[in-house]
C-alpha cells in the first residue's frame, strides 16, 4: 500500500524515509519497484546486521540511522524527505516525546505516510490510551488525523485495516 501511495504521487528518485525501519522488509520493496533515494531510522543495532545479510544492496546504497527517533530527527532539515512514512512505529512513542511529531512535519517536503494501530484491539489496561503489545512494549493510542492535520498537513486518504489505519497525508506548500 505504501508503494502504491508513494508510485502515485512521487518520482522514483524522491527522498524517502522509513521511522522505524527495522531490517528493511518495506523499503527493499521501494527498491524492487524502482525508488532510489532510501533513508531509515531504527532504535535496533541488530535489525542493521540483519538488513546488511538480507538486503545487502539496500544495506550499501541507502543512509541508515540507529538510535531512538526523538534523538535523531532533529538533524534531519525542513523538507528533506519527499515522503516519511511509518508502519506501527509511531504508535510506540511515549507521549513525553510527542514533539517529535511536529518534527516528522518539519522534515516532510511532500507526502507522510503513517499505517498504526488507533485503537484498542483488546483490554489489558486500566488505561484506555494505552496497551501492551508483549507485556512491556507500550502501544499508545492518538488521533494521527487530529496530529498532522494540526501541524498543517492535509490528509488526502484513510483506509482502514483488520489492524491498522493508513493515513497519507500531504504537506500544503
């Protein structure tokens, strides 16, 4: 789906950023279908040796950053990215570091893609703003139209999942 999302609306040589990364499944794809210019960022050391066996191509010709979001994103510049996107990434923030999506704003040129859970799948918490994803993963539940469109961002499409809303959204320059 982000691909589609991305094909419409991009050139395959746009600058396209992944939070939270992983290994690389989602941005190897990008690559398969012709994007060029791939950046990630994820908090996980191990997930960078597993992308470097797997998708070694991807591991040499793409900039990849270690370490938590919020110690990153801010050396990123305005609009460096064409397209951010996140799948169940931002859903992991704790809600003292919800500046940083004011900065995932910043850093977008044009289209921001996020695919996270909105809302409680089960009942394990007293709290109904957030869950647990393995009893120590915290899953935070928040309103990403009310987020980005109040950053200035339009959302131009929502779809809806078994488990995750997909969200784009452009930026209005």
């Amino acid at each position: 789906m982000i691909r589609d999302v991305l094909a419409e609306r991009l050139p395959r040589d746009a600058a396209v950023l992944e939070l939270g990364c992983g290994s690389g499944r989602h941005l190897e794809y990008l690559a398969e279908n012709g994007f060029e210019n791939l950046s990630g960022v994820d908090i996980n050391a191990e997930a960078f040796d597993t992308m470097r066996e797997v998708y070694p191509a991807l591991a040499e010709n793409g900039t990849f950053h270690c370490g938590p979001i919020e110690d990153i994103i801010g050396d990123f510049d305005d609009g460096q990215f064409d397209a951010v996107y996140s799948v169940e990434t931002l859903q992991h923030l704790h809600p003292d570091v919800d500046w940083v999506f004011e900065e995932v704003a910043r850093i977008t040129d044009a289209i921001l893609v996020t695919a996270e859970i909105e809302g409680p799948i089960r009942d394990t918490s007293s709290d109904p703003d957030v869950n647990y994803v393995d009893e120590e993963t915290p899953l935070y539940y928040r309103d990403w139209n009310r987020i980005f469109t109040s950053l200035g961002l339009v959302e131009v499409d929502v779809v809806r999942g078994d488990r995750d809303t997909t969200r784009t959204f452009r930026t209005t320059d």
